[in-house]
C-alpha cells in the first residue's frame, strides 16, 4: 500500500512541541515467517525505523522511537521476501510517547479494515435444556494476525445486534459500525463482540429464571467462546452487556459470578421488576466487580437506574473508576437511542486511554 495524502500530509506546522526530544520503546507482533517488519512516522512517512532487536520466536519486532511531542502517529509495514511494501491496512496508530511499554500493536496489512461476523454457533446447554446460538464479530485483522487475542464483550438479545432482518422492527445495535468508528479514531482498542440469542426473555432475563440462564452463561458459554475463539482468558477482560431486562441479567451474572466476569453494562435495565438486586447491592459483602449504568429520561427506567447507581456509590464504588452512570435526556427505550450511546461503554472498558490507564494500575484483580 502506497502512503495516503494524509500521511504525507505531515510538513504543516504543529501546535506543540516538548522541551526535549522523548524516547519509547515500541513492540510490534505479527506471525514469523511473513516478511520482515520497519517502521514508518509522521516523523517522515517517506522513511524506514528499523528495528533493533527481534524476539527469538520471531514474531516480536522491537524498535526504538523519538519524537518532540507528546504522540506520534505510525504504521508498521511489512517488506515480504519478494520485496514488496504493505503499509498496515487502516488508518493511523498513535503512540503516547510517554506511556510505559506494556501494550503491544497488532496490525494486519492485507483484506479490509472492516471486522467480520463470524458463523452462527449453535451447541446443546444441559443447564437450560435448549440450544444455544452465539454469533460473534470479529475484528478486522481477526484472521491475518494470529498472535492477538481479544478482550470480549457477551450481550444479551443477540437478535438485535447485527442484521436488520433478525432485529426487532428492523433496527439493530450497528455493533460493527460503532466499533470500526472508534477503532478509525485511536479512540477504543478492538474486541470481540459475541450476540448471545434469547429463547424466553422474559423468563431467563428476570428472577428465578435468571439463576439458570446466568450459571449457563458462566459454566457453558465462556468455556465454550474460550475454545472457538481467541480471547483473553481473564474475568478482567470479560463483560456481559443488556438493554431493558437483558440489563438486569447482565448486572446479576456479574455479580453472581465474579470469578468469571469483571464488569456488567446495564442499558435502560428494568431494575426492581423482578429482581432484588438493588436491596441485595445494599445489603450483601461488596464485590470486586464494575458496572456501567444508564437510562434515558423520561420512562426509560430512569428512576430504578438512579436508585441502582445510588446504591453502588453508598457502597464504596468509585465513579469514573469501578463504575459509571449516565442520564440521557429525551432518549427512548428502543434499539436506535442504545446504538446511539453504545460508544460511550465501549470507551469506559476499553477506550485506549482507558486501556492505557489501568495498563501499570488494574482496576480489577485477577480474582475477585
């Protein structure tokens, strides 16, 4: 791939420059074998960083980069053996020049910069006594770079996710159009989004019903996405989303099972309706979970939502930290208004600054 006119677009003046040129290291991962990895900058997109050390499985290449500011836009390439040049498909990355070497880039150089949904799994749930059918998004590169695994979103309502011809009325969440979005603006790190199909929502989304679905989700979902997939195998990086009800038995398999899943994101949940879960936030042993909440105003369950975030913050949870709420004047209870916002959770758990912030700091210890 030949460099943009954006990219060579870097001789403009710039707005800020540091007192003093700032050093990084930066690690790039791509399967051996393939060709050999360089390095090009904003510095100037018309010249290779080599790199100064490879790991010695070979698919770890290791540079040494400078700048005078505070980030640096760049693109790892790809010089096959046959010496032809792949730019990294997609748009820039951005490299905070001052964040400590913990994360590693990623990139892929061939086929789209649009992610791919994947089959539609389907296995038996002796829990449940019915099949399940889990579809999942993949993200673009999915295929190419073998040597990423993914955080993973599971959501509930996995009918309404993707197409519109299985959505409710036709509107669904545009999960990949909101993730590709961010993932174009350096704003959020990719993920695996993984649609998990309702039977009887009614019945497995609310109390008792949600005690078997929620032991499903945690003793027969994970482990098998685990298996099929390539996901990070760590409850930190494992979060259970709803809207309406699918809200509620999202915040209750979280908190039922902490030692599988570390944050709950609960769209317009109907606490209250039938559950107890804010009496049992009040009066149960704090969890070492985090949740994201919101509503619309008015009837989208604003008022239970409030109570819910209310009782989260008397019990010890740090807003902006380990939990977060928000209110949405105006917004309806439907699939348009959640799609809408659906990149604000998306920032909270895996936005790259949030990433990066709790990359030296864990908000959630490995085990609950």
């Amino acid at each position: 791939m030949e460099t943009t006119t954006k990219e060579k677009a870097a001789k403009k003046e710039r707005l800020y420059k540091t007192s003093k040129t700032l050093k990084r290291k930066l690690r790039v991962a791509y399967p051996a074998g393939k060709g050999r990895i360089v390095l090009r900058t904003e510095t100037d997109w018309d010249k290779d960083i080599q790199p100064v050390s490879l790991s010695e499985d070979g698919n770890t290449t290791i540079f040494h980069v400078e700048a005078d500011q505070p980030f640096l836009y760049f693109k790892p390439c790809l010089i096959t053996d046959d010496g032809v040049y792949h730019w990294s498909v997609g748009t820039n990355k951005l490299l905070l020049m001052e964040e400590d070497d913990k994360r590693i880039s990623y990139p892929f150089f061939f086929g789209s910069d649009q992610g791919r949904f994947s089959k539609l799994y389907e296995f038996p749930s002796k829990i449940l006594g019915r099949t399940h059918y889990l579809r999942a998004y993949l993200p673009a590169g999915y295929d190419e770079n073998t040597l990423a695994s993914y955080p993973v979103a599971f959501m509930q309502d996995g009918q309404n996710l993707f197409f519109p011809d299985e959505a409710f009325m036709g509107n669904t969440w545009k999960v990949d159009d909101t993730i590709w979005q961010l993932h174009s603006m350096s704003a959020a790190e990719d993920f695996v989004i993984i649609g998990i199909r309702s039977a009887d929502r009614m019945q497995e989304y609310t109390s008792p019903g949600y005690e078997a679905y929620a032991r499903s989700l945690a003793e027969e979902v994970v482990p098998e996405a685990q298996r099929l997939l390539r996901l990070v195998d760590n409850r930190r990086f494992r979060s259970v989303w709803g809207s309406s009800l699918g809200g509620v038995v999202s915040f209750y398999t979280v908190w039922q099972y902490p030692e599988v899943f570390g944050v709950a994101v609960c769209m317009s949940s109907t606490f209250s309706h039938k559950d107890n879960l804010i009496e049992r936030i009040l009066n149960e042993p704090k969890k070492d979970v985090a949740f994201y909440l919101d509503s619309g105003w008015p009837g989208d369950n604003y008022e239970v939502t409030m109570a819910m975030a209310m009782a989260l913050a008397s019990r010890g949870w740090k807003y902006g930290y380990n939990f977060l709420h928000l209110c949405f004047p105006k917004a309806k209870h439907d699939e348009i208004s959640w799609s809408v916002r659906l990149h604000l959770p998306m920032q909270f758990l895996n936005g790259a600054v949030a990433r990066a912030s709790r990359a030296g700091s864990p908000v959630l210890s490995e085990t609950p």
